[in-house]
C-alpha cells in the first residue's frame, strides 16, 4: 500500500514539476517583488488532528511549523518543513483517551497555481499546491502503552513513521517581504503512529495560519523598446443643418373694456404685437370692435364700436405699425363674438405675417483621422 501511494505521489510532482518549468520561462520580471530566486522563512500555528474511530472532535490539539524554503521560479519552489507538538489518540470501548508527542520533517514542492495558469510572475493573492515526502518521530506514548491490552500496535518508548503529505496554501503579500497565509495539509503516516490498528495508513490533517519573510533581491523592471502602428480611425459627430423655410405666422389679441368706455389701454397687448411685426414680414394687422347687446342701445353701442376702433388704430400707428398695414371695422352690438355678455365690449386685433426660419436638423457625419498608438 505504502509503495503504491509513493509511486503515485512522486509521478505526480514530477509531471506538475516538469510542466511548472516551462511556464516559469515566460514570465517578466516586476518591481513588485523579489527577483527569482528568493528564499523564504515561515511561522505556522493552528490544529490538528489524526483521524481513528474515536471521536475526533474530541481529539484536536494544538500544532505548530516552522519552515524554510526558496522559489526558484514564479511557479515553483520548496521548503524543508518541520510540524510537532502534541497529538492525542481515543479507545471507544471505555472512552478512554490518550496523548503522545510528534514531530514531522517534510521536503515539499510547492506550485503556485495562480503564476501557471494565469502566466505572470506577481500576483498579491496566491494558491500552492503542496506535496512532499520525510520522516515523522512520535514519543512519550506511556499512556498508550499503558492500554496495550486494547492497543495492540502501542509502542513503549518511540516510533519513527514514514510521512507522504499533500495540501493547499491561501498566501496574501501584504509587502514585498511579508505575507501571511492559511494552509490546510494531510499526512499519511505509518498505521503504528497512533498505537492502533487500522490495516491502512493513519492520516493527519493540520490546519495553521502562519507569516512569511521572503529574502532576496529587489526584481528590476524589464524595459521592453516600444513598439508604435499608424491605423486610419473614422470619427463619427454630430453636426448642425439649417434649412431655410417661410412659416405663416398669426397672433390675436383681445382688449376689453368697462361699460361706456373706449380709451384703448392696453400696453401689454401693444408690446406683443411690436415683437411680432418684427419678427414677420408682410405684415397685416385687422381691427373689429364690438359693444354688449345688454347695455345702452344700438344707436350708442355701434358709436361706442367705433371710438373703440378708432382709438385702437390711432394707438398702433402711434406705436409705428404703418396705417397701410392695418384694416379696421366696427360693430356695435350687432355681432357679438362671445357667449359671456361683458366679454362684447372688446377689441380683437389679429396680426399676420411671414416669418423666416432656419431649422436646425441634427445629422451623422464622420472623418478621417490617423492615429500613432502604442503596441508594447
């Protein structure tokens, strides 16, 4: 069995080792790190556990590493590791749990998977495929050999195990020199190592945060010479398009008036008409003027027509607008242009005229344009 996981275990670093190497040729050097090689020192401390029938909740302990190392290349790199402290084993039949001491030796091939597949040479998170292979020495297992009636594979004074470990670092450079990191690994050991027998090998899984020192020198940036290309850009923009045009203009104005009065005060009517005979041209202006049929009689609204009409005339041509333009008539009561009796004793003055237009039209038009841009 012990054969048989070791072949597998070295194909495999042997297969990502030869495939990591010729990925590492491509990559370029950076300011943001260390130049390649570089060494690296670790501090871990977590859990652990070595898995039996027992409840393993229950048989967690405290572990701690410390490691030495160097990447050769963004991608690969190896570390001597040493993990120990205390673990614990349990007998189900009388709940009976016991503790000895360990420590591993382990040389691992580390790859970082984020440079090989995404093909650079920095990157600030990273993930390590971990494998390696040494010795693991157990002892101060007197608890156990206190039970070997239940423990038939309890060791009195020591047992040196062989170890094949395979696991995953999360590692965050938090400088060109630090990174911490969280790894989670597990270990094949002898089937002695926790003093029972399983026929297969015993199995511990650690889990540790750690910080990392990296030492090296400074990677120095590679000045690639640039490289420039000429290409023809079609620039498309919006553009204004007046059309000339004659429009027909109109406006009426109302101007009413209290019982038995004809003065034409109407300022504001007079201000918007001079704004319209200046922005026409072939202008005519008409005149009507009415009187209620409610009040006075026929005789005194058709002379109270006429005052008005007059008097408005007299106010548009004083104002400028030329008498040929304007045409004028008067009622009296015998028209009444509107259904509200009070509203007849009114003027309406309707102004017409051509104005010229220039409308503006928005349309897509496009040119030419040579660039120079840089390709590396």
């Amino acid at each position: 069995m012990m054969t048989r996981i070791q072949t597998r275990l070295t194909a495999l670093l042997t297969a990502a080792l030869l495939t990591a190497g010729a990925t590492a040729q491509a990559q370029e050097a950076t300011e943001n790190h260390l130049a390649y090689p570089f060494g690296f020192v670790s501090l871990q401390g977590g859990g652990q556990v070595t898995f039996t029938d027992y409840n393993n909740w229950k048989l967690i302990t405290p572990t701690a590493s410390v490691s030495a190392g160097m990447f050769f290349t963004p991608v690969v790199g190896a570390r001597l590791h040493f993990n120990g402290l205390w673990d614990k084993g349990g007998i189900w039949q009388n709940d009976y749990r016991y503790s000895y001491k360990y420590l591993t030796s382990d040389l691992d091939l580390m790859l970082n998977l984020v440079n090989l597949f995404t093909r650079r040479d920095y990157s600030k998170w990273n993930v390590y495929l971990i494998g390696g292979v040494g010795l693991t020495y157990a002892w101060n297992n007197d608890d156990a050999w206190g039970q070997r009636d239940f423990l038939q594979n309890a060791y009195e004074k020591s047992c040196l195990s062989h170890n094949f470990r395979v696991g995953a670092m999360l590692d965050y450079n938090v400088a060109r020199n630090w990174s911490v990191n969280l790894e989670v690994a597990g270990n094949s050991l002898s089937d002695r190592f926790n003093s029972k027998i399983g026929h297969a090998d015993d199995w511990m899984l650690t889990a540790q945060l750690g910080v990392t020192f990296k030492f090296g020198k400074k990677a120095k940036k590679v000045v690639k010479p640039e490289v420039w290309e000429t290409r023809v850009d079609t620039i498309w923009y919006d553009d204004a398009v007046f059309t000339p045009h004659v429009e027909d203009g109109k406006a009426t104005w109302n101007v009413f008036y209290k019982i038995r009065e004809s003065d034409f005060e109407a300022d504001e009517q007079l201000a918007a008409i001079g704004a319209f005979l200046k922005d026409h041209r072939e202008c005519k202006v008409d005149i009507k003027s009415y009187a209620d049929v409610e009040t006075g009689n026929p005789k005194i609204n058709m002379e109270y027509s006429k005052q008005r009409c007059e008097k408005a005339v007299k106010a548009l041509t004083d104002a400028g607008v030329p008498a040929s333009s304007i045409t004028s008539a008067y009622y009296g009561d015998t028209v009444q242009p509107f259904a509200e009796n009070d509203k007849n004793r009114v003027t309406i003055i309707v102004a017409s005229g051509l104005k010229d237009i220039n409308e503006k039209n928005m349309v897509k038009k496009f040119k030419t344009k040579e660039v120079r841009y840089r390709v590396e």
